[in-house]
C-alpha cells in the first residue's frame, strides 16, 4: 500500500484513513471504499443478494475487469435515490440543484445546514459527494463502542490482560485498534483459566 505525503499529512490514498501509528505511517487498516460504506449504511451486501432491493439485483451490477461486481451508487440514481430516501427518513433534507447539493437537518425548531456541496461536474456527482461525506459524518457521531462509559472492562495488551473503566480515552484507544480484544468481569476468569495470562488492574 503506498501513501500520500502532503506537508507532514498522510492518509491512506484507497479510502482516506489517517490514524497514524507510532513511526507516523498510517496504521494497518482495512480499507472501505465510498460504495461499500454507503452499501453498509444502506444494510446492503453484494454477497448477500436478498438484502439488495430487487430492481437492483446482481443483474443490475457494473463488473469491474469483467471479474468483480461493484455497486453503482456513483453512476445510477436508481442505486443512490434510494439513498437519500433513506436520509431523508432520518429527519433530514436534501437540495439538490444543478451541480450542488444540499443536506439541512429539519428539527422541531430550526432547520441546521449539515452539508453543502458545490462542485464542477454533474448533479448526481454533486448528490453522491454529499451523501458520502454525510455518511461519513453520521457514522462519526452514532459510533458503536463494546462498552458503556463507567463500565469495567478487560482488554488484551502484550499478552497481558489489563484492567480499566470506559471513558473518552478508551474510545480514542478503541478508534485507533478497533480489534483488539475485550473481556468483561465473567469472561476475563474464563480466559485466565484457559490460557493462563495474567491480570493487571491499575
């Protein structure tokens, strides 16, 4: 995997990932391009053909190289329309008008601008950036975490269990190495007895 370098700024060039590890290279990482994220917001897998409306089935698909189906969020309003239904029914709005599209969140009391995309091209590139960069900021603010805030947990560290309690710090950790290993009060003795780690509780 190769990366960009722009003044000291570096970030995955395949899906714009820039958590750094201790050297400053962008940590090893699976990559989620903009139409599997939107295809996972939508609940929708390839693999998984039922999950895909029936207009849009596997016969619908673009193939890429003539091997691989990919979706088609980016070139078919009949794949992204669905989309912003789907915003929409969040409680939000979309204003889309030649090659710029708008995302205002509606309330009770006011109306918030969420996104604002202007771009030179045309009016579903415009709409597909900003349903990208919606999504992005959606799935930001609803992270799912394994614990609650102020609860115990155990987590794998060097071969080590260590103890802690769920704050802010922990979900920084957690963003930074979504796959590392937990363990709650009853499931960490299990683990010791079978493998024989130790415990360390600060």
């Amino acid at each position: 995997m190769t990366m960009e370098d722009n003044n000291e700024y570096k970030t995955c060039p395949d899906c714009c990932y820039d958590i750094l590890d201790d050297e400053g290279d962008v940590m090893d990482h699976e990559c989620i391009s903009d139409n599997e994220m939107i295809a996972e917001f939508m609940g929708w897998d390839i693999e998984s053909p039922t999950t895909i409306p029936s207009n849009l089935h596997l016969s619908n698909l673009e193939l890429d190289n003539e091997e691989v189906w990919v979706y088609k969020f980016h070139t078919s309003w009949d794949w992204l329309m669905p989309v912003v239904e789907n915003i929409e029914n969040l409680g939000y709005e979309l204003i889309i008008t030649e090659s710029r599209c708008k995302i205002n969140h509606n309330t009770d009391h006011s109306i918030e601008e969420a996104i604002n995309i202007d771009i030179i091209g045309s009016k579903i590139e415009a709409t597909y950036q900003a349903v990208v960069e919606f999504i992005k900021q959606y799935n930001d603010e609803h992270k799912k975490y394994p614990f609650n805030e102020g609860d115990d947990y155990w987590v794998e560290e060097d071969g080590d269990l260590v103890w802690g309690v769920w704050d802010d710090v922990s979900e920084e950790l957690h963003d930074e190495n979504p796959n590392r290993q937990y363990f709650t009060e009853e499931e960490v003795m299990d683990h010791v007895r079978a493998y024989g780690v130790k415990l360390y509780k600060q």
